[in-house]
C-alpha cells in the first residue's frame, strides 16, 4: 500500500504500543514527556506496509507506524486575542527506523497535510549543537537534525536565548526553526520574527509579550 498519515485514535492497541516504541526511542530520557501527556495534541501517524483491512470495530489496521508527528495549533483564545493564527507548533517528529527515507516522506506528507488544512506556517524547535558541555555524539546529532530540516525547507531563525520553560526542569539551549506552507496573501508581508517569537512563547508555552524571558529573547536576537 501507499504510505498514509492517520490521526493516532484511529489505530488499535498493538498499533498504538508501537508508536509510543518509535517516540521513546528517537529521544533521549531528558527530552521525553510520559507518551500518554502527549495526547492532548494531535497525533499523526505514518503508515506503511502491506495492504490489510479495517477491523470492524473501526480500527485502522492497514500498514504499520513507521514514524510520528505530534503538533498543535496555535491559537489565541482570549477575548481579546487573534484567534487561530493559521500556525502550527511542531512538538515531537520521528522516524522509527533511519536511512530509509521515512522521515523526508513523512515531512512532505505532513506539510501537505497542513497545507491543505489551511495551515500557513509550522513552527518547531531544535536543540542548540553549540550548546556548552555537550558530548560529541549529541553536537554532531543535533546538527544532523538541523540540516535535515533545512534540507527538506526549514528555517533555522537568528533567535539568540531563546528560553522556553520546561515542567520537568531540564532546560536544554533550543533555537527556533519555521516553514512557511503558504506565500503571503496578495499586499501582506511576511511575519516578522519579532511577531514569531512573541507568538511561539504565548500560545505555545504561555509566557506573554513583557515576560522578562522574552524581553531578554528579543533584545538578545536585536529585535527590540
């Protein structure tokens, strides 16, 4: 069969257990969050493999996960916010085996999925290769993951100490990478990074605008 992006609540048990194999095992301990907090967001999974049926309970039971992408929509829901901003933040992306292509298809799957969603921009950090005290094999890991992304039309924005907050109190150096899914509409500019950063740190981890973090982001990537 053709490989195919479903939504995670449309896989059955053992389909599930093998999705949360591939999320634990493409990050470290320090980065990974319990696989069950993760449902709060949309999960998309890649599926490939041989040509199967539908169970009758409703069960996708075609082809098996061989990746994932976690995302969520930026929206502003106060009354008086923006409302949907038409972005979506990238918050976990793997591929269960490398080498194979799986997750440059899964990339063009899932930004064409948004696309056709009405997405305009997808949002998503990366941890920092220059970061002090790394260990060799996670600096020449996180520059892989960086020109991967670019590889297939990520950004990797000038945003210097960008600092969001972590719950579990690890705090790894992150810079901040977009796409854009959609040229500007006729007579709009493009978004601004200023407006970016501002954006990503309020609704994606919910730290306003005159929050002393994104003050020192701002005036340290000299947008203020």
């Amino acid at each position: 069969m053709s490989p195919r992006l479903v939504e995670l609540s449309s896989l059955g048990a053992a389909d599930v257990e093998a999705v949360r194999a591939i999320y634990e095992g493409a990050f470290p301990d320090e980065l990974l969050a319990p696989f069950e907090d993760l449902l709060v967001d949309r999960m998309l999974v890649y599926l490939a493999g041989e040509d199967g049926e539908d169970g009758e309970d409703g069960e996708d039971r075609r082809g098996v996960p061989v990746g994932l992408a976690l995302v969520r929509d930026l929206v502003d829901a106060a009354p008086a916010g923006r409302g949907d901003t038409g972005w979506t933040f990238l918050r976990y992306f793997a591929a269960g085996r490398r080498g194979q292509g799986i997750g440059s298809a899964l990339w063009a799957e899932l930004t064409r999925r948004l696309r056709a969603e009405g997405c305009t921009r997808l949002v998503w950090d990366v941890e920092d290769p220059d970061e002090p005290g790394l260990a060799g094999h996670l600096v020449e890991e996180h520059r892989r993951r960086i020109v991967f992304y670019e590889r297939l039309g990520g950004r990797l924005r000038p945003v210097r100490d960008y600092l969001p907050p972590h719950d579990d109190g690890h705090a790894p150096r992150l810079l901040l990478m977009d796409q854009p899914l959609t040229p500007p509409a006729d007579g709009q500019e493009e978004v601004g990074l200023r407006e970016l950063v501002e954006t990503v740190y309020a609704l994606r981890y919910g730290v306003p605008a005159d929050d002393p973090v994104v003050r020192r982001t701002l005036a340290a990537s000299g947008l203020v």
